[in-house]
C-alpha cells in the first residue's frame, strides 16, 4: 500500500506544507473517528483537480465500520462524489440527506473541508454505519456533540493544533476516559472510564461541577517546576497540552486536553485521560532490571581485571620465556573481554557500537606487545612501532556477538604482531569492517612474512589460530579463512551473521 507522502507528492499539487498539515490532521483524527463513531477518509485534490485520491483511512474503535476494505490509493473522478466537490468549492461541511446503502447497510455521509490558511488543501469524508441506531446516550450524545466542534475547527483552520502533542507513550485514546469542560475549566460531563481513573487516583467526591485544575493539583504529589505548569495547562483546558503526574500512592494518570473553539472563542476542552498505573511500574521495574544488569557487567569487568592484574604478577615472577608468554596471552585475552562488559556496563540495553571495542583492542594488543617486546619469526622486535588501524564500521552488536567477537580481533593481532610482521614504522597491520543487512565482513591484512608454505587455515595454527575458528565458526556461526597476500604477508577474511 502506498504511503500518504508518497501519495500526495506523486499525484497532487499540494506543498511541504500542506503535506505536514495533513500528517498533523492524521495524527490525531483517531480521535475524531471515535467521538463521531465513524469512518475517516482523507481525499486529496489531484494535480489537475480532476480527481481526488485517498490519502489516508481511520476506522473507529466506538462503532461498527462503513468501509470493509482499505481504500488508500484509489481515485474517484470529480463529480462522482458531489459532497467532496461542495466542501472542496464551498469551504464548507456538507452532510447528505439521505443515508446511502452500501451492500445493504445504510451510511450517513459527510464532507469536512480540511483548511489551512485561507485554502482547503482536502476534504475529510466521515461515513456512519447507520445499521445499529438506536436513542444514543448521554455519553454518545456528548461524544458527537464534540466530533462536531472539533470538525468545525478542522473546516475554519483551528485544528489540528501544532506542538500540541509529545511524543511520549500512553498517549490517552477517547476509550480511556474523556471529560468535558467549560470555559472556565469545569467539568460538565466524564464518561464512566474517567470516572474510574479519577478514583483510581484517591478522588472521593463528586467530579462533574469540580474545577479540573485545582482537583488534579489537589491530587497530584505536591512538587514545583514545569509539571505543575503544565498540570494547570491541560487540566483546566486553556492550552492544547499532555502531561502525567501520579498521587502519593503511586497511582498515575496520563492527561490531554484540547480546546476548543468552533467558533474562533474558546467555549471548552475536550480532556482524555488514562490510568498509566501499571505501565509506570513495569518502567520502574524495567529500569530497576537495566540497573542491575548494568552492574553486574561493572563488576563482571572489575574482577576480569584483577584476574588480568593477578597474571602479570604471576608473569613477572617466572623466568621460563615460554611460561611468562603464555601468560601474557591470557591477560590480552581476560582484558578483551573485560573491555566489552565494561562498554555493556555504560549501555542501557545487550547491545553496543563495536567500532569503540574494536579500536581498544587494537590499542590494547599494540601497548601489550610494546611492553613485552614482541619480536616475530625473524627475530625483528616488532614492538611499539607497528600501530594497527581500523577501516569501516562495526555497527552495533548484541552483547552474544561482541565478547567472541573481541577475543577474535585479539588473537588475530596477536597472531599478526608475533608471526607475520618485521618490524618498521610503515608496516601494515589494517582491520577492515563491512557491515551490509545482516552480514558482518572483517579483513585483518598485514604485510609480513605470509604463510608458510603447506599451511591449511582449517587445521594448522597455534593456540590462538584453534581459539579463533572454535568462536568464529561454533559461537558465531561464521566462516574464517587465511590467505597469502598478492603483494606479501596475509590476509585472514570473516564473515558473519548478524541481526
């Protein structure tokens, strides 16, 4: 299905912004479509104004729908629709007379011109299913007493309302509960769900007749600064706001209101409220979670690291060569990992931008080697003057793809500091990412020595090269291959899967 921006730019005539007026429009005709339990159908001129396009559709949640099937993207001819042609031409609402039966259930029909500025830019086709009227309630009564101020706001311009929403969760929907007030922030209706959350909140008095400003403010848990101002602002129906606020007990309530003002004088607002109770615990639950995750990774790298700290005192008081190496070896390989679950620990969730882990371990395997004067299968002393880079992008990774994925890198440079360079300022040693959809390719390039001759990747190699295909190939589900550079040394090439 196409989209509405895609609509309006490819077949009418309308600008930027009209187009973000339209966007505002949709953003909120939920709303409208459930206070006039009806149908919403967006059509839009088109270039020629020969036509008009559907842009967008809204079914509403309160009643039965007119339209079984979607109806964005199609295009009636002018004059097929005479209503859309009145309030297009007239800048007026239109309603038909007689309902039209649509596959034998009779739908009342009306045309609300969209208007920004001094031009309608659209019209809102509003089509009731008719099939199960009956004596509506106060409640239905008040729901469509409303729908008509807010359609009249649309015909002469005053609505939507820009920055009149944020864009936070549990935004409150007309079946939470809505309430409406007069022009001097009273309640003169609350449907039963309003009612509910009020005294969810610990209201024990009568809420139709109570000045909804200095209840809420009654309610909520005493504080100053920007929620208590904009508390006052919605709950008493001035300004078009959103806010929340909780009571004592920890209940809360999530609030908008709209003004309204059909006629260019403000006569009221439209309030929709909603108990956010539960949704508030779950996120202090969930941060709780985050909290404790995040520490136990802190702590997790705190002991890594004294392991790391308990080796090298150990390596320093061996004199065998081969014993103090492989010491060495473990130090680079506990600080790989320590360094993920120590960028984990700063995160708020299992995953993390790799290219900050990648280039510590680059720099933590050239100062380690530095320090225990590495010297490769020549004898050249390599250390402190080859610097690895990193070429590419990593992305972000999920925590599982990460810590294997650095002790990976470690070896690798590893391998490449002892076995393959001699030495030089102007060696290479480069590591290249590729991150395409879902596949992750890494290169780790030198200019040394290169393989010796009969070597097999799959089997042959020392400790590092076996750790190496075991996390690539088990944990990783990737594949790695080593192979001698055309123009000398080695290039070892990896690829994976990833999310």
């Amino acid at each position: 299905m196409p989209s509405m921006n895609d609509l309006v730019r490819e077949q009418t005539g309308l600008q930027s912004e009209d187009l973000e007026w339209l966007h505002l429009i949709v953003a909120d005709w939920q709303i409208m479509a459930d206070l006039s339990f009806a149908d919403l159908v967006l059509w839009a001129p088109t270039a020629d104004e020969t036509q008009y396009v559907a842009v967008a559709q809204m079914r509403p949640n309160t009643g039965p729908t007119s339209y079984m099937d979607d109806l964005v993207g199609h295009v009636v001819p002018r004059g097929r629709r005479p209503l859309l042609d009145q309030a297009l031409d007239e800048g007026r609402i239109v309603r038909e007379g007689d309902p039209e039966w649509r596959e034998a259930v009779p739908v009342r029909v009306e045309s609300i011109p969209v208007r920004r500025g001094d031009r309608v830019i659209a019209v809102i086709a509003r089509n009731t299913n008719l099939l199960t009227a009956r004596t509506p309630s106060r409640l239905e009564l008040t729901y469509l007493q409303t729908a008509s101020d807010l359609a009249q706001m649309i015909a002469t311009g005053r609505f939507p309302l820009p920055n009149s929403r944020s864009h936070l969760d549990a935004m409150p929907r007309v079946g939470d509960g809505m309430l409406r007030l007069d022009a001097d922030g009273s309640v003169t209706y609350a449907s039963p769900n309003a009612v509910s959350v009020f005294h969810r909140m610990g209201l024990a008095s009568e809420l139709i007749g109570a000045h909804l400003g200095k209840l809420c403010a009654a309610l909520a848990v005493p504080s100053s600064g920007p929620t208590d101002e904009a508390l006052a602002e919605a709950a008493s129906g001035r300004k078009a706001r959103d806010t929340e606020f909780a009571n004592v007990a920890g209940a809360a309530m999530r609030l908008r209101a709209i003004p309204l003002n059909p006629a260019g004088e403000r006569i009221g607002a439209l309030v929709l409220v909603r108990d956010v109770t539960e949704l508030r615990r779950r996120d202090r639950e969930l941060m709780t979670k985050d909290a404790t995750i995040r520490e136990i990774h802190h702590r997790v790298k705190n002991n890594l690291q004294t392991v790391a700290a308990l080796l090298r005192l150990q390596a320093r008081r061996l004199d065998e060569p081969r014993g103090k190496a492989a010491l060495h070896e473990a130090v680079r390989r506990v600080g790989s990992i320590a360094i993920v679950h120590e960028t984990l620990s700063q995160t708020l969730d299992e995953r993390v931008e790799f290219d900050e882990i990648a280039d510590r371990v680059l720099a933590m395997v050239a100062d380690f080697s530095a320090s225990g004067s590495t010297t490769n299968t020549s004898g050249a002393v390599v250390a402190g003057q080859v610097r690895p880079r990193r070429v590419g992008t990593f992305g972000v990774l999920d925590a599982h793809i990460a810590t294997p994925l650095a002790m990976v890198l470690t070896e690798l440079l590893q391998n490449a500091f002892e076995h393959g360079l001699d030495g030089g300022a102007d060696s290479l040693l480069e590591v290249t990412a590729l991150r395409q959809s879902r596949n992750l390719t890494i290169t780790v390039v030198d200019d040394g020595r290169g393989l010796p001759a009969g070597f097999d990747p799959g089997t042959a190699g020392n400790l590092g090269l076996q750790i190496v295909r075991t996390l690539v190939q088990g944990e990783l589900k990737g594949s790695f291959d080593m192979r001698n550079r055309d123009d000398g040394g080695t290039i070892v090439s990896i690829d994976l899967p990833c999310s």
